[in-house]
C-alpha cells in the first residue's frame, strides 16, 4: 500500500508550520504576550479567520475597508509571518492575528481575545484545499483522504484541532474573551458583528445602534462576495507593489508570498464560505473515523454540544 501523501512543513521549536515561514518570526511569536488592550483574533486555521479579521477591522475603522489584501495584512498583521516588530509604535488598540495555540505565558488577562472556531468536518475539508492551493504545500495533487490522515492524528501545521478548540472553548466565559463559531456567523451575523462590537469596546457597539446605515455597511463588505474581491492576491500585482515601495509590504510577507510560495497563479483565501460542505467530501468510512476521533479528543467536554443542530453524525 502506497504511503499517503503530506504536505510540506517545517518544526520550528516544536510548532509545525508551513515552510514559506522565516523560523525568526515564528520565534518572535512564540515568544510574544500582547499588552493590556491588544485584540488578538485567535483560530485553528481555516475557521473563518479572515472573515472575523474584516469585520473587527471593520468595526474598528467605522466601516472603512481596506482596499486590497496587503492593506488588509498590514492593519491586522499575521504573527507568524509577519512576526511582532511590525506592532512596535502602533497606535492602541493594536489588532493582531495568530494561529498559535493556547499558551499561559502568552495569555494576558488585560488584552482581548476574540476566538473563532468550526464544525471539525468543515474545517479538515476547507484546510484541505487551500493546502492544495499554495504552492509552499507541494500538496497540489493530494488527495483528501491523504490530508485527512493526518488531520485526525494531529499532524498538520499547528498541530491538533480538538487542542487548539479545548482550551479557549473552556475560557469562554473569561471576561476578556469572545468565542465565536463560524456557524453562529452564518446563522445571524447582525447579532453576532453586535456583541463583537461591544466586546471591542461600549463605543463600537453604539456606533452600530446609533447608525443603521454604517451597520449595514460593515454587514455588506464582510460578505463573502466582497471577501472574495478583497482576497484576490495576485503574486504579479505584490511584486509591483514592493518594487514601488519596499517598505509597504512587512518582510516576513514578502518572505512567505514571493519568496518561498513560488508560482505565479492568483490566489484567493476565500472559496465557498458555507455550512455542511463536508458532506461533498467525506465518505462513510471517514465519517466514522471523525467519529471516533471525537470521542477520543472531547470526552467529559461539551465542546460538540456547538453543532449539535449541523447533523454531524456524532
């Protein structure tokens, strides 16, 4: 029997992570703890990271989008490849984005934490293709069971799903932080993007009530159309942009986009932004083995109780 096909990662002090990454900036989040009144959008990846991330920048810049993907970067910077210098001199509150898991060290009781999760199923298909997407994966002919294998052991980047859920799912009620499922999103956005705003902040949340036209606004461009503009990235148009100014791309982007990604093909982060897309992909047989591995990971947790209406079989 042939041996299932991986992506392509790296270990760096003990994380695994994708090889487009600089090993310095991994370390400097590895080893970074926000200050008082940082927002940090934390997820296992492929959970609706970037959806979250529009509308707190939404929210934050009274309904003002950014206007392409590395503005987009800029104002929220991935840790991980952007690394945290990139934070030194901005102005509070400093957004930011990681997919580390949960650490103590690096857990501050003073700054927020907004974490976003998803149905175990639907996260494994979505981390599937856009690891057949990137070119750093050298995963472009991988099959889904082949990702699946190692999804449900535990052995893609970041490690395993149900512990990186685990520990933020159990601090939810913490004062300073706002757990959010994607499925809550898609099921009633106009409540959810409220109790955001107020978690973020009384006055954020008031901008919404008290302006229904700029509520409106930050509903339509964290729709998925809009996210599928916002998202387009296209290697030619990054390489224009550094050329004319060096400095407007973080050098960890340029490393992990131009560098090390290769190719030449447009990309895009969002691909169907629904509920239940599972169902196209797993068999039985995988369905049963989901199963399983919930059981082992969850048990005396009520963590599934959250897609308990999503038929997940289990």
């Amino acid at each position: 029997m042939a041996e299932p096909r991986r992506p392509a990662y790296q270990m760096v002090d003990g994380m695994r992570v994708s090889v487009s990454y600089s090993p310095e900036r991994i370390r400097e989040a590895l080893n970074f703890r926000p200050k008082p009144g940082d927002i940090v959008l934390v997820s296992y990846p492929k959970c609706g990271t970037h959806w979250v991330k529009q509308i707190i920048q939404l929210l934050l810049h009274r309904a003002e989008s950014a206007q392409d993907y590395w503005q987009f970067q800029k104002q929220t910077p991935f840790l991980e490849m952007a690394g945290t210098k990139v934070l030194e001199g901005a102005p509070s509150p400093r957004d930011m984005l990681t997919h580390l898991p949960f650490d103590e060290k690096r857990f501050n009781k003073d700054a927020k934490y907004v974490y976003v999760s998803r149905n175990p199923k639907d996260c494994a298909v979505s981390f599937y293709h856009h690891t057949r997407m990137l070119p750093e994966y050298q995963f472009e002919d991988g099959e889904f069971s082949d990702f699946l294998d190692i999804f449900l052991k535990g052995e893609t980047e970041y490690g395993d799903y149900f512990d990186h859920v685990l520990p933020w799912y159990q601090r939810r009620h913490e004062p300073n932080v706002f757990f959010v499922t994607y499925e809550q999103l898609k099921k009633d956005i106009r409540a959810v993007v409220l109790k955001l705003a107020y978690f973020l902040g009384e006055k954020h949340g008031r901008m919404l009530e008290q302006d229904e036209q700029m509520f409106r606004q930050v509903l339509a461009k964290s729709d998925v159309q809009f996210m599928k503009k916002l998202l387009d990235v296209n290697p030619e148009k990054i390489k224009a942009r550094v050329e004319k100014d060096p400095n407007s791309v973080s050098e960890g982007f340029k490393v992990a986009m131009l560098d090390k990604a290769g190719g030449d093909k447009s990309l895009n982060f969002v691909r169907k932004g629904q509920v239940g897309d599972w169902k196209g992909h797993f068999t039985k047989e995988q369905s049963e083995r989901m199963r399983a591995r919930v059981e082992e990971k969850v048990r005396g947790s009520d963590l599934m109780e959250l897609w308990k209406e999503h038929d997940l079989g289990f």
